[in-house]
C-alpha cells in the first residue's frame, strides 16, 4: 500500500476508535441518568408509604 492510503487506513481506524468511546461515554451517561431517576422514584415510593 502506498503511504497515503495507510495514513487514511490509520484515520479511519482512529475516527471509528472515537466513535465507539463517544458512544461508550453516552451509554454511561444514559445509565447513571436512569439509575438516578430510579433512585428518586423509589424515595418517592418510599415518602408515600411513609405518609400514608
């Protein structure tokens, strides 16, 4: 292969790499987010028992 087209081989391979943890940073994001609004519900949850 010519060098130009390892060096586009090589970018390529690094924008999927950044991508994919992009991606992999979002789903964590995601998970703490419904893990924290869980957490709020089931105090809820708890409070209305509570009152009751």
């Amino acid at each position: 292969m010519k060098e130009e087209e390892i060096k586009k081989e090589e970018q390529g391979i690094k924008k999927i790499e950044e991508e994919d943890i992009e991606e992999e940073i979002e789903e964590e994001e995601k998970e703490k987010i419904m893990e924290e609004i869980e957490k709020e519900i089931k105090e809820g949850i708890e409070v209305e028992e509570k009152e009751r």
